[in-house]
C-alpha cells in the first residue's frame, strides 16, 4: 500500500487548503496488487510527501501515516487499510473498506471537498482520543466506529449526514432539528444536507478545525508564570497553561497557546477591565478548553483573534470595545438543567465588533440546542450601542439571535451574517427593535433569501 508520510508536530491548524501535489505516482490497475482497487476506470493518485514538503499535512498527534485520495471520482471498494485515509478530491466513494488506525483520524475529509460517500465500512482508533470520521462534508451510511472518543466529527461550515451507523455498537444521532411540545419549528428536517455552506461575505474560509487554534508546527512548552497577570505588557507564546487567567494590567498577549481550565461559574480568561482600567488583552491562535465548565472570555477590553473555543458552559460575554474575529466557539456541555447556554452573550456596552466567526449553538453529538448564538441585552449597562456582527456563521439556539425585547439600543448593526436552518424557534427575536438595523444582507446558508422579522 503506498502512504503519505504526514510530520505532526502539535495541535493545530492545517497550514493550508488542500494541497498542491509535488509528486505522484498514478497507480495502474495493472500494478496494484495488494494496493487500492481501482473501479470504474478511475485512477487513484497516492501522494508521497516528505516531512520538509511546503504541503505536507500536520495535525494532532505523532507521525501518521495516510493513504491519499487525489483524484476525483474514484472509489475505494474492500480494501483493509491499516493508515489512515485521506480523502484530497470530489466524489470519491468508500465502501466495504476496513480502516484500522493509531493516528489523529481513521477517514479524513480535507477542507473544500466536496461527494465524499463511505458506506458499508468500519473504522478501528488504536486510540482514544482519535477521531473516527472527520471533518465534514460527507455522507455516511452504515459506517461503524469503535474505540475513538469522537466517532463522527463535523462543524456549521461542513455539516455530514449520518445514517444508519455507530460508534461502539451505539446507534449515532444526529439530527440537527430540535423540536419541544406546543412549539412550533418551522424550520424542521432543515440543516441535514452535507455540503460547502454559502461562503463568506469577505471570501474567507469560515473558521473551523484547519484555520482556529494553535497554527501547526508550533513547540508548545509548560507555563510556567503567574496566572493573576500583573506586569503591562506581558507576552505569553507558546504554551502549555492548565489554570483559569486573571488579567489585571493593559497590554497582556496570549498566542500560539492552549488554556485549558475548569471554573464553574467563572471566567476561564478574566479581563478585570472594571477593577483595573487600563487592563486590556490580546489572545490570538489559540485553543481555549473548558473542561465541560466556565465561561470563555469576559468581560471587555480584548480582542479575540483565530481562537478554537469548546467543551465549556458558555462562550464570551461581550462587553467595551471587545473584538472577537476569525475565531469558532462550539460543543458547549450542560451540566444542570438551569443552564441558559451562548454562544456569546452581551448585557450592555460600547463599542463591540463581532466578524466572520462560526458560532454553533448546538452539539450535534448530542442534538442538545443552546439558547442563541448571541443573547444581547442592556440589563447591567444603560445602553448597548455601537455593536457591528457582521459576517458570522451562524447555527443553531433557541433562537439563533435572540434580543430581549427590553433591550434599550443605539446603533446596533446586523449585516452580510449566515444562518443556518436549524434553530428551534427561528433565525432570530426582537430584530427590529429601536436602535437596531437588521440589513437584507443576512440570508439563510441553504437559498440565500434574506432573514426577515417573521
């Protein structure tokens, strides 16, 4: 079987989108015994990159070895692969295959591919922590998963349908509509389609696994300072912090990080802008864990740049001159049945700007809808003003905005966002409050109508 060598160094993002093959070598059905079968005259490119090859993959975890699939329209049918599987081109089918696998994942789905079918197939992770089908876009039918923590994986800008699988003998569900006695869903079934989603306004990619976290090849090493930081500008780069962050000086920078930390009812990174004030921060390329609790990120006076946000109970509260970007907030966990879960949240403030951000208000592993994507209020400040969301993936809720009607506001600004059909309740409440300017230019992932009040 020929492999791809893939060098990993850290968690991380992919460097870039699929890649540019350096080298191949086609494979003939002539001279593949032993190797892939080649069906319908379809010709399976397997790349061969070495570990200082510009389009080299890198991922979590160790070296992985990957047979790739380049060539569009091929098919892999009962093959027994012990590497994992890349999935490189369009409309490829896998069937009747065994994967058995040490690595990060057992099939990948690159970013921008799109027709990937597997069906009829299993998947071994020789361990725990490994996915067995990700990222997204693609079908999966009959597939069988055992032995990884995250049996099938998928995010708002590559959605998957799964049917009639598992993952360690447990029927997968995942159904994305959300349905509660006496309400209404207008919108049901919706959201289940696998697919690239409607691009983004900028004509960037949508934050995800391959452009959020800590950047690929970066050496993370121990924290080893303060975690109350006190000294104006601090840099922290490159590390390993297992503690929650108090930010009491202007000027801290965290990046190239990962944070994990558990805090309930508090903040993983607290910016103590209403104690201190002059304390500000900047956290950039980072991967922030909750360890099923606390809150993300609060209160203002921070800029939030390509920030992978997860497994905790909320996301950032937004509060003065907060800046969130390019970053993806996903899979909040419940841990009691009070729990009021968003993504973001805002009570009030001046000068926010949230832009082009994937933000799932629903976990698809477990169906679970979270209140909104982003609740906003005036409730602790006596305005919200000059707040501009624009260009954000949205995904699921209750509502997937939700403005409390009491909300007193000024010049307040949706625009250029996407919504996917699959909130409980609808796209958004209260939209056309005073003080609120909802454009045309918010449409729905699927048709791209706009999304208007009602």
């Amino acid at each position: 079987m020929s492999t791809e060598q893939v060098e990993r160094r850290r968690p991380g993002r992919h460097a870039s989108g699929q890649s540019t093959n350096k080298r191949r070598r086609w494979l003939l059905p002539t001279a593949i015994a032993g190797g892939l079968a080649i069906i319908g005259g379809a010709i399976v490119v397997v790349l061969n990159l070495t570990g200082d090859d510009s389009d080299s993959d890198r991922d979590i975890g160790g070296g992985e070895q990957a047979t790739v699939i380049s060539t569009d329209g091929a098919t892999v049918d009962g093959q027994k692969l012990t590497t994992a599987l890349y999935i490189k081109a369009n409309n490829v089918r896998v069937t009747n295959t065994t994967v058995r696998n040490s690595g990060a994942f057992g099939i990948r789905v690159f970013p921008g591919v799109k027709g990937t079918v597997i069906e009829n197939t299993e998947v071994f992770c020789g361990r725990a922590e490994m996915t067995g089908v990700g990222n997204g876009n693609y079908t999966a039918t009959k597939v069988k998963v055992h032995g990884c923590t995250k049996g099938f994986t998928h995010y708002a800008a590559a959605p998957a349908l799964v049917t009639d699988s598992s993952v360690d003998d447990q029927p997968y569900k995942a159904r994305y509509n959300f349905e509660e006695p006496g309400k209404a869903h207008p919108t049901a079934g919706a959201g289940l389609t696998p697919g690239p989603v409607r691009a983004s306004s900028s004509g960037k990619p949508w934050p995800g696994p391959e452009n959020t976290g800590v950047p690929a090849g970066t050496e993370l090493t121990p924290y080893t300072g303060p975690y109350a930081i006190t000294l104006p500008n601090t840099v922290i780069d490159g590390k390993i912090l297992t503690d929650c962050l108090d930010i009491r000086a202007k000027n801290v920078t965290i990046k190239r990080s990962k944070i994990t930390c558990k805090n309930k009812g508090g903040m993983i990174i607290r910016v103590f802008d209403d104690v201190v004030p002059d304390a500000s921060l900047l956290v950039e390329d980072t991967e922030i864990q909750g360890q099923s609790e606390g809150l993300g990120l609060g209160f203002g006076n921070y800029t939030m740049r390509r920030v992978n946000m997860h497994t905790l109970n909320e996301g950032p509260r937004v509060s003065d001159n907060a800046l969130i970007e390019d970053s993806w907030i996903h899979d909040l966990i419940f841990t009691d049945e009070k729990d009021h879960q968003d993504i973001l949240q805002t009570t009030g403030g001046t000068g926010m700007v949230v832009r082009h951000n994937t933000l799932e208000a629903f976990n698809p592993a477990t169906n679970d809808p979270f209140n909104a994507g982003f609740q906003l209020g005036s409730e602790t400040a006596p305005i919200l003003s000059d707040l501009l969301v624009e260009d954000n993936l949205f995904t699921g809720g209750n509502y997937t905005v939700n403005l409390r009607p009491d909300t007193k506001a000024e010049k307040v600004v949706f625009r250029n966002n996407v919504f996917v059909h699959n909130s409980r309740y609808g796209p958004a409440s209260n939209e056309d409050l005073p003080g609120v300017t909802w454009e045309a230019s918010n449409i729905y992932a699927d048709s791209g109508k706009p999304v208007t009040h009602g």
